[in-house]
C-alpha cells in the first residue's frame, strides 16, 4: 500500500486503484506503530475514486510534515571511497574510512520538514559551492516509538566541493534552502524490504541523459534497525522521523549538476522521485 500526502488530503494507493482516506492530520495518521493494518481496515470501507488518482498526479505535497529529515553517512562502500577522494588533499580520507568501518553510524540532522521539497518541485545548489551531486537515497519512515513503518525515496543534496574542503563543513555542505526531497510516497509496510532491491539514479540535461547508476540495497553495510536505535538514543522525536540510508552511487569527479538538470530516482517498489535544479 503506498500513501500519498495531498492538497486535497491523503491518498491511498492499493493495487492500482486509489482511495481518499478520511480527514486526518498527516502528523498523527503516520505516527503510528500500526500504520499497515489501520490502513488496510480502513481501505476496505472506501470505494476508489478517480478523483484521489488526479490528487496524487496534480495536488502532490512532500510525505513529510513536522518530522525531521535526518540522514545516515558513509553507508555504502561507493560513498566511502569517493569522499576519500574528494577530500584527499584535506587529509579528511582517514575520518572517512574510520566512520565506515566504526560501530557508530554517522548521522546528520538534514532538514526539517518545512525545508524539504517534494515529487515535481525544484531542488537547488548552493550559490558559494563549485561541486554537486543529488544522492539517491532509501528513506525510512519511523515512528516516535521507533518503528520503521514506511519507505520514500530521498534526495541528500551535497555540495562536493565544500564537504572536500574540510569534513567539518559536512553542515554546510547538506544544509541549505533546497538541499532535500522526499517522495512521491510513502510505501507503507510491515515487511522488510527485498535485499534486493534497487535505487536507479538518472540525471537528464537538454533531454540527454549525462548520468545513469543504480545499486541493490543489498549493498548498504549497515542494519536500518541499527541506524534507528542509534539515532532515537538520546534524541526523542515526538512526531516520528525520515531518515535517510545514505547513498551508494556517487557520480565521478568530472561530474556536477547545473542549473535546469532534471534528476530522477526511482526505487523499485516505491516509485520515482523526479526534481529539477533550480
Ligand atoms: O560523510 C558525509 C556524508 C555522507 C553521506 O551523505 C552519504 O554517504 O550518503
Ligand atoms: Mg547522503
């Protein structure tokens, strides 16, 4: 079941048929440890309607509302290597190995809800940074007790360049107006997700494509539980978390996004998540 968060309200989406649920505050509706189940009782009460179909299509909003966007690091080898390379010169290589191999994830406050930007809207590079890259990410939906009940897709934005500079500037470098997207929807589900399933990266400029990747999950080096405990700690999210898993594609160094870019990241299962530079 995929749930969709719209100007007209929430959208279900179950086996190609599309259903508007009942009025209810997005905060509350998905900050629920039996998300799953309470959507499949309430789907079995409610015709499918044409019209919910035409609000996930035109009256889409980001599935986000005050949850916080927090974001794993250096989780898939690809990421690890290509910021030893990018920050060679910095003598920031070591920090980078080290946090890969550590018991302790690196996390990262990325955006609160408010900031982040949603499916078809536009996402925008840092004025001072000279280097860029969108990372694709699997994007856990967790409750405030700490349960994975969902997934999105998410864009981490990253300034290559100002994260090459100094590993300190990390803030700086994922932090900024624009730097997030989430979306088109949640995929609402009990079950783990298929190890083998697939993030697909595609970067379009004047319609040609001048990136294409993609990588299993199966590839990430750490447990999504392990990365929830570590992050409800010591930090209590009243309205539940996004966090994102960290990206296993990391396009080389003669790449970086421009102005007018259309990025596109589809995760199997999940959907596509379409932004363009603004
Ligand atoms: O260590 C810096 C950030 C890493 C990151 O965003 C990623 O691996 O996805
Ligand atoms: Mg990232």
């Amino acid at each position: 079941m995929k749930l969709y968060n719209t100007l007209d309200g929430l959208v279900a989406e179950n086996e190609g048929k599309f259903f508007a649920l009942p009025e209810a505050s997005w905060d509350e509706f998905i900050n629920d440890d039996k998300l799953a189940s309470k959507l499949n009782s309430l789907l079995k009460s409610l015709p499918p309607s044409d019209e919910a179909k035409r609000s996930t299509e035109e009256r889409l909003k980001a599935p986000v509302g005050q949850q916080e966007i927090w974001a794993s690091g250096v989780t898939y080898y690809n990421s690890k290597l290509g910021r030893q390379e990018e920050s060679k010169d910095s003598g920031g290589g070591t920090f980078y190995e080290m946090v890969y191999n550590a018991k302790r994830p690196e996390l990262f406050m990325k955006a609160t809800g408010h900031r982040a930007v949603g499916h078809g809207a536009q996402v925008r590079i840092r004025k001072d940074s000279t280097w860029d890259v969108p990372e694709p990410e699997l994007t856990l939906v967790i409750t405030k007790s700490g349960k994975i009940v969902g997934y999105t897709v998410g864009n981490d934005m990253s300034s290559r360049s100002i994260e090459g500079e100094n590993p300190l500037y990390l803030p700086q470098a994922k932090v900024y107006d624009g730097c997030a997207a989430v979306g088109p929807c949640i995929l609402v589900t009990d079950e783990p997700l298929a190890t083998d399933t697939t993030i697909s990266l595609k970067i379009e400029r004047e319609e040609k494509v001048v990136f294409e990747n993609s990588i299993e999950i199966s590839q990430i080096k750490r447990k999504f539980t392990d990365l929830v405990e570590y992050l409800y700690r010591e930090y209590s999210f009243p309205h539940g978390s996004l966090l994102m898993t960290g990206t296993g594609i990391v396009p080389d160094h003669t790449f970086t996004l421009r102005s007018g870019d259309k990025i596109s990241i589809e995760i199997q299962g999940i959907g596509t998540l379409e932004n363009t530079v603004a």
